[in-house]
C-alpha cells in the first residue's frame, strides 16, 4: 500500500517509458535539490541543463570534498540528516546513484535494532532507513555521477540573471550573457534574493532561535565508535542547550552544540580547544571525542540565525515556471528535514511532467497541488516544535525556571504525540516514519493523536535531568576559556544574519 509520499506507485512510475517529445528543461542550481531533479528528469527522457554559479573544482574522493570550498553552500560541512525519505527517493528512483553512494563510504542503517529493544519485530518498518552521510560526501558523489548522466549539460561558473518569459511562458534563461531557450525552468537555488523573488508569495516566516556549532572528526585507526543513544547518533537535550553527535561515511562524524542564538555565553566554545574539551566533558558526546578515539577534520564552524519559511509560487510566475526544495520552504535544521524534502520534491516534479507531458501547464498544477499541503503540514509542525524550546531557552536566558515537564497541549501536536509512549508495535512504526518524512503529521495525529488518554502520561518531559544544566556548561566554557585563551570574536567561517543557500 503507498505510504505518504506514495512510493507504492512511484516505483512502477521510476520506470515508465521516456516522454513522446522532447522538452528542455532548465535547472538552476546544483545542489542536491537541484541534482536529483535533473536526474529524475533526464531518466524520464527530458533534455536537462542545470546551472551552478559556484566554479569550484568537484574533488575526487569523499575525503578531499571534506574540505571543498562551495561559495554558494556555506552550510556544507555542517552537520546533515539524510532521513528516510531520502533514502527511499533513491532507493526507488535512482538506484544505482544510491549503490554509487555505498561504494564510497555510505552507509544504510534500518531501525531493527531500536524495534528489537522495544521488543517489536523489524519487519514492520523494513523499509524505514536512513543513510549516513556527510553532506559533502553526497554532493561530490552525485556531481561526478552528473557529469556523465546522458542527457543532463552541466554548465559550471555559470550564473542564471534572468528568467526569459514571452506570452505568459517561460522561453528560457539569460546566463552569464548567453540566452538559452528552455519549455520549463525550475529555481532550485534556494533561498537567495534573485530577479525572480517577485514570482514567490511568503505564506509563513517563523525565527527559528536555533544557533549551533559542528565539529567534523574522524575515527582513529583502530578505534571503536562511541555509544548510540539512536540509530544515527547519540545527543543530550540540556535545559538551554543540546549537543549531537551525528554519524556519517567513511568513519566520520560530527559533534554539535546547539543554543539560543541569544546565548552569548554558549556560542563562546567556538574556540577549537574549549569546544573539544566541552565536549569530552559532556555525557554521551564524551566518549566518541575523548582522546585517542577521534582526530578533528575541520575547525568548530558556527550557523545561526535560522527560518521555518514557506512560500508559494504567485500569480505573477510565467506558466513553465517550478520551484522546490527551500526556495519553497525551510523548516530549522535541527529536524534535519532540508534534504529529504529536496529530494521529495525532485521525485514529485519529475512524476508530474512526465505524467503531463503535453501540458506542462496541467504538470505544474499537479506537482503544487501534491506538494503545497504536504510542505505547509511540515512547516507548521516545525514552527510548533521549535516554538515550545525557544520558549524554554529565552525563559532560562532571562533568569526564569524552567520546569522539566510541561503540560500536554490540546489539541495534541504531531511532535508532542511522536514522543508519548506508544501503545502497541503499529503506533511505534508509525511515529518512526513520521520521524523520516515517510508520514506526515497530519496522519500521526490523525490516527494516534486526538483524544486517546490510555497511555498519556500528565506531563511532556522536555529535557534531561542526569545531565549538565546550562548554568553548568557555561561554568565549564569559562573554566576552559580561562585556560585556553578567548576566542576574539566570530571565526571567519561563521555564518550569521541570513539563511545560508539551502540548496
């Protein structure tokens, strides 16, 4: 039976004969949004250029895109999610690009172990799984893929400035001087202001309060991987901070400190050694980046600042013009949703102009009508999650209490329902694909939400209490700063005041 994302049809529908006539379609933007849209285009017959300012170099190996310098991308080495959805986009549209992915390093991991400990069969969620994987890795494996993809033209060092529109339609782009006819252009650039910004309406726009710093590291020869508390990681949620650590390919990993942009006092182990003492001090991060069983890849880098947006195409936008990805919508990258959604949206495009090939009109109405309310589901439940840990966070900045539980709200939310107990192995497996992008959370409310009380508790737990309180880190970030010296102010590879390209 198809799931949400209707992946029960979409494997029959990967394999459909090309398009009868040929079209062209312009991508601007190569990054994973942008990629995975070409890709699924050009398997369905359509002609595809993709467009990607940035001229870096594509390293040759995951290790040396560990330090690939993307302009455009300066959330690359940050810690990333690559949930279920994304997996299954794959999985079911682009298999061999997934098999390229495991042969350099990738990894799939299923949740059978954490069914297992909660004394459920695997069985039931055999198809719920996650890749392992740092960004850079991904990107690097999927460009040189594209490179030799029949029917996809890179256009490297090569910017979109406009977007030609005659009668209504678009007629193709105006890149670097040169005009290129093109039937469709889909803006898979991101969030960036572009001469196009007009074609948007803003729907909803939500501060996110989240700052956080990544650390990339990489297993010691040798040396074991520290504790899992989850199937991809293991974390602490703290009264006024978390820290993760996320694991990735090729025996790396990250380790995250996560707070209210607000946080001055936080944000101060940027510094590269109070960071990795922090974080050896920090139960469940401690052990993976304690002496001898990590070495550091990259110096700890700082994001903040961060948007739930959403945004639809307006009125004004030419017929032929597509969106997806954030420069639909963004939701706060702690949920680490940015890529699968990407890749949803790229499958779903795809479905749509090939399923309406001679009326690529009647293609755009298909795709939003598919993607608008599964996009706007996600982004209310963001909004909801992340609105009740600002909330905490700014109380405990400004000398509040903030108690361990809260009351339950009525009506119950997806993100609240996702973490009550579940009553039997159904509602268990249901609350693990909400948590990948495979059920929205209109289903999980749908069907375990509501009024059920038998196994509520009184109260939502909202952080740990056998762990450090904020006050503690902060005694511990002074105490290693003391020693270590003071960081003068935001490294230069600190992103602040705007949302990085999501693409």
């Amino acid at each position: 039976m198809p799931d949400d994302l209707g992946h029960g049809d979409r494997r029959q529908h990967s394999r459909m004969a090309p398009m009868s006539r040929a079209v062209h379609a312009a991508v601007i933007g190569a990054g994973l949004g942008g990629m995975l849209t070409a890709f699924c285009l050009a398997r369905r017959g359509v002609r595809v250029s993709v467009f990607e300012r940035d001229d870096s170099t594509v390293p040759d190996t995951p290790a040396a895109a560990g330090n690939w310098s993307r302009t455009g991308v300066p959330h690359l080495h940050q810690t990333h999610g690559f949930l279920g959805a994304f997996h299954s986009t794959l999985r079911d549209e682009l298999p061999d690009l997934l098999e390229q992915l495991l042969a350099n390093g990738v990894e799939v991991r299923d949740f059978g172990k954490m069914a297992a400990d909660h004394g459920f069969s695997s069985e039931a969620g055999a198809d719920v799984a996650v890749l392992l994987a740092r960004r850079s890795t991904v990107e690097q494996v999927l460009r040189r893929a594209m490179t030799r993809e029949k029917g996809i033209t890179l256009r490297v060092g090569t910017g979109v400035d406009e977007i030609l529109v005659g009668r209504g339609r678009v007629r193709g782009v105006r890149a670097s001087g040169h005009d290129l006819d093109a039937d469709i252009v889909i803006d898979a650039s991101g969030r960036r202001a572009a001469p196009w910004a007009s074609w948007y309406d803003a729907v909803g726009d939500n501060r996110g309060e989240l700052a956080y710093i990544t650390r990339m590291y990489q297993l010691a020869d040798g040396a074991e991987p520290g504790p899992l508390s989850r199937v991809s990681g293991a974390g602490v949620i703290g009264d006024g901070y978390h820290t993760v650590i996320n694991v990735h390919d090729n025996r790396t990993f990250s380790a995250v400190l996560a707070c209210s942009p607000r946080d001055r006092e936080l944000l101060r182990a940027r510094d590269a050694r109070v960071f990795e003492l922090l974080m050896e001090w920090i139960p469940k991060t401690g052990p993976w980046v304690e002496k001898g069983r990590a070495v550091p890849l990259s110096p700890p880098r700082v994001m903040s600042n961060m948007r739930n947006t959403t945004r639809r195409i307006s009125g004004k936008a030419p017929q032929g013009f597509f969106a997806l990805g954030d420069a639909l919508v963004t939701t706060d990258p702690s949920r680490g949703f940015g890529a699968s959604m990407a890749a949803v949206g790229a499958a779903w495009l795809a479905e749509a102009i090939a399923g309406d090939q001679r009326d690529i009109d009647a293609a755009r109405e298909t795709y939003l009508a598919r993607l608008t309310p599964w996009a706007l589901d996600w982004y209310e439940d963001t909004v909801a999650h992340t609105a009740t840990r600002a909330k905490r966070w700014s109380a405990l900045l400004d000398g509040e209490r903030v108690p361990v539980t809260i009351p339950i709200p009525e009506p119950v939310p997806a993100f609240v329902t996702f973490q009550l107990p579940s009553a039997d192995e159904e509602e268990w497996w249901h609350k693990r694909r909400y948590s990948q992008l495979l059920e929205t959370p209109a289903s999980l409310t749908r069907r375990w939400g509501g009024n059920r009380t038998e196994a509520r508790p009184e109260g939502l737990q909202v952080y740990m209490t056998d762990v450090p309180t904020r006050a503690e880190v902060v005694d511990r970030i002074e105490e290693l700063t003391a020693a270590h010296g003071k960081p003068s102010g935001p490294p230069p590879y600190a992103v602040k005041g705007r949302q990085g390209d999501p693409r």
